[in-house]
C-alpha cells in the first residue's frame, strides 16, 4: 500500500459497481451508493446529503443546492452553469470534464475536492474554505477566489487569466503550467511555487499589486 505524501489530496472512495440509479431529488434526500442521473436544472433543494455517488451526465443549470453535503463522490460530465452551492460541504469530491461556468459558493467548504478538466470560467468562490484544493487543466479566466482560504492548493494547467485572488491564503500552492496573465491580487501570491515561464506575468501582477510602474526613458 503506498502511502500518502503529508499534504496529498484524499481520494473519493467509492465502489466500481454501483447499486441504484436515481433520477429525481428531494428537500433532504439521503442517498448512498447510487448513480444520479437527470435533469435537475432551475430546482432548489435543502439539505441533500451523497455519499459514496457518481453524477454522471446531470443537469443542474442554475439550481441551488443549500446546506447540501457531498461525501465521496465523483460528478462527470456534469452541467453547473449558475448554480448555487450555499452553505455546503464537500469531502473527497471530484469533478470530472464538467461545466461550472458562473457557480457560487458563498459559505461553502472543500476538504480534498478536486477540479479536473472543468470549464469554470467566472466561478464565484469568494470566501471559501478548503483543505487540499486541486485544480487541473481548469478554464478558471475571471473566476473570484476573493478572500478564500487556499492553502498548500494546486493549479496544474489552469487558465487563470484575469482571476480575483485578493486578500486569498495561497500559502504553500503550487501553480505550475498555469497562466497567470492579469491576475488580480498579486500580494496573495506571496509563499507560492512557480515555474521560471511563468515569472514575468507573475512578476507583472505582483508590481501592479504594489502600484510599481515600468516606464522608459
């Protein structure tokens, strides 16, 4: 068994085989051990709790999901443009090849969720909280991560063009192979690992940061 690196992201944990499929969703429903499939889009829901599910292939255009709890799961192929996740808690989550254009988070937390393949561009997690964050070949342009607590968090790949880390902790975070033209909130960028392509647009946003002006003679 090898054994995970101090800091390494958890893996979900679920089976191969999975014993239900569910196509509809209820205020507080429990479920574990199925495949949700369905179109789910413009609804609300209170307090639904996954564990141990894929999502694969749903609809959740514009929903909101409030005080929702995801534990062990994987969401494939999934369509969360403009949706909402207020309040909510996910543990071992991944997201896998899904659209989560405009989503809010406001008051949620992450605990080793992983982003992967995943167009987010303009995603609004301002004051999040997460705890071995990934994020790979991630569109992140104009995303908001306006004060969120990032920690040790990896950007592999990732588009970050224009994005808002003011005021965030991205102590620790890795963000090799990702573009950082533009980013706003350069003083965040304090404590973090990048490659030697990306030191002048990470030098650029952190000059702007400190209001310093190149200028010629």
């Amino acid at each position: 068994m090898t054994k995970k690196k101090e800091g390494e992201r958890r893996l979900p944990r679920l089976d191969e085989e999975l014993s239900t499929e569910v196509s509809e969703l209820d205020d507080e429903s429990d479920l574990t051990d199925a495949v949700v499939r369905g179109d789910f889009g413009g609804s609300e829901f209170d307090l639904v709790s996954l564990r141990q599910c894929r999502v694969d292939g749903a609809m959740f255009l514009g929903t909101r999901l409030l005080r929702a709890s995801l534990v062990d799961c994987v969401i494939d192929d999934c369509h969360l443009s403009g949706a909402l996740l207020e309040d909510c808690q996910l543990e071992r989550v991944e997201f896998r090849r899904c659209r989560i254009s405009g989503i809010q988070a406001p008051r949620s937390r992450f605990t080793d969720v992983a982003f992967v393949d995943c167009k987010a561009d303009a995603a609004s997690f301002r004051m999040t909280t997460w705890e071995r964050a990934e994020f790979r070949d991630c569109n992140l342009a104009d995303s908001d991560f306006y004060g969120a607590k990032l920690p040790g968090s990896r950007f592999d790949g990732c588009d970050l063009v224009e994005a808002d880390l003011s005021k965030a902790d991205l102590t620790g975070s890795r963000f090799q192979r990702s573009n950082l033209t533009d980013v706003r909130g350069g003083e965040s960028l304090r404590g973090v690992t990048i490659s030697s392509d990306q030191m002048l647009p990470a030098a650029l946003v952190v000059f702007a940061s400190m209001k310093i002006r190149i200028e010629d003679d």
